[in-house]
C-alpha cells in the first residue's frame, strides 16, 4: 500500500517536473518562464522527495528527504527573486503585449 | 544599561542558533551515537559562536509558543496555495493559446523585519501566477509580476495578492 502511494507522488512529481520543462520552452519572455519553472519544477520535486518519505518512513533516509523539501522551499524562491531582480536591473524589457511595468515607471521617476 | 542587554540578547541568539544546528545535524545524521553528538556539538558551537549574531535579529520570538501554532497553519496554507498555483500554471502551460496576461504591479505591505518580509516574498514567489521582483522595505512596497493582471491599481492589487498572507505572516514573524 505505502509502495503505491510513494508511486503515485513521484509520478506526480515528474508530471509537474516535464510541465515546468515545456512551460520554459513555451512561454514568451524570461519572467513568465521563472514563473514556470520556479512553481511547476519547486513542486514537482517536493512531490519526487515526499514519495521517497511515504516510501522509507521516518528513517535516515526519509528524514533527509523531508529536510532536502525544507530546503528547497526555502531557496527556490529567493534564487527565482534573485533572477528577477537581476534581468530587470540589467535592461531587460518585458513581453510587448505585458499590461503594466510599474517598477519601470517607478524607477524612471526616482532617475 | 543598554551594553548589558545587548550581550544579553547576543547570547540568547547564540543558544538559539546552536540548538538549531544541532537539531539539523541530529536529524540528517539520524543516529544518537555519542561520537555523532559529540561532533555534532562541537561544530554547532563553532558556527553558534562565529554567526550566532547574524541568524536571528530577536532571538526571544523562537519562545512564543503561538507563533508555533500559527506556523502550522501557515505551512497549511501554503501547501493548499502552492498546490493551487501548479495546477494554475501547468493549465496555462498546456493551453493551446497560452492565456496570459503578464505585468509587473506594485503592493503595499504592512511588514518591517527583514524576516516578515523575506516570507511573504518567498509565499508569493509560490503562490497563483505571481512572483515576486523586487522589495522596497523603507516604504513597506513589493514590486510583483503577475502573469494574469487582474488590477493595476495599488490597493486592489494588495487586496487580491496579499491581503491574507500578510495576517498570518505578521502572526508568525512579526
């Protein structure tokens, strides 16, 4: 039983891993692909290291795995922040048909 | 006396951040061996006391056993929106036309510690179609791009994004 549901995750997991996958060929500008791949690839591998937990239990390996979730919550955020706030600094424009920059609009007026 | 406290506050900081370390290294080492806690021990003391000063700015707050229980449900919370926010995108990402609608809004924040902050960035990092650019923490202003603009403006921007992780993440963190 344990073995099907640990299964079952990881399957899950790979699914959303090959959606944030397509999503980074897809999408049309470096901001809608963060977006992509930080959620579908941050979940995705949670549900990989959860499966590995369902799997070992609470063991020296499943208490790694829940460790490594924590972790990659943790830091997967801050790194797609990071990339962000970089790509914008350095000039890169948003997608033609994107609404609204207003941290453009703010900079311009501080400058 | 002010010098007084402040070493004070110094040293709980300390504590706190060597128990931190050592409940990490039990848990990946996951064994009670006495050589594992004795290394385990000497190494958190080491870090304790050369970054004992950096990781925490209130070391009191790890005491409240509220904020415990508010954690909880934040972590509830989070994994529901988390979940959400996948089956939002991966929809998006299989559509045919792609419907997005992407643009970068600004948002007003109640939060001032670095902590509060950084939290509430990482949950909209993970939370539906947002993600999280850039913080101004004189202002309390947090620049989002959102990949289905729904309001431009900044108070209804606020009220649909963040409204109802800011409650919780002021509960736990501020």
């Amino acid at each position: 039983m344990n073995e099907t549901i640990a299964l079952i995750f990881i399957v899950v997991g790979i699914t959303f891993d090959l959606f944030g996958c397509i999503g980074l060929v897809r999408m049309p500008d470096i901001y809608n692909r963060l977006q992509a791949s930080t959620k579908c690839v941050t979940l995705g591998t949670c549900g990989i290291l959860f499966g590995v937990l369902i799997k070992f239990g609470f063991s020296a390996a499943g208490v790694k795995a829940l460790l490594c979730i924590i972790f990659l919550l943790l830091t997967a955020p801050v790194s797609a922040h990071a990339l962000a706030r970089a790509t914008h600094r350095s000039g890169v424009k948003l997608w033609d048909k994107s609404v609204c920059d207003k941290y453009k609009d703010d900079k311009d007026a501080l400058s | 006396m002010p010098g007084a406290s402040w070493g004070f506050k110094k040293m709980y900081s300390k504590v706190v951040t060597f128990f931190v370390s050592f409940l990490i290294w039990t848990l990946l080492c996951f064994s009670l061996d006495w050589q594992h806690i004795l290394i385990g021990g000497l190494v958190s003391s080491v870090v304790a006391l050369m970054m004992g000063d950096m990781f925490t700015d209130y070391p009191k707050k790890w005491f409240h056993p509220r904020r415990y229980g508010w954690f909880i449900y934040y972590i509830l919370v989070f994994a529901w929106e988390c979940f959400k926010s996948n089956i939002d995108v991966a929809s998006r990402v299989l559509h045919p036309r792609l419907p997005i609608n992407p643009g970068i809004v600004k948002v007003k924040t109640c939060l001032k510690t670095e902590t509060g902050l950084t939290f509430l960035a990482n949950f909209i990092t993970l939370t539906p179609g947002t993600l999280s650019v850039d913080v101004d923490p004189e202002n309390g202003y947090l620049y989002i791009h959102w990949i289905d603009v729904k309001a431009q403006g900044l108070e209804e921007a606020s009220k649909i994004i963040i409204s109802k992780f800011e409650k919780i993440s002021k509960e736990v963190f501020e």
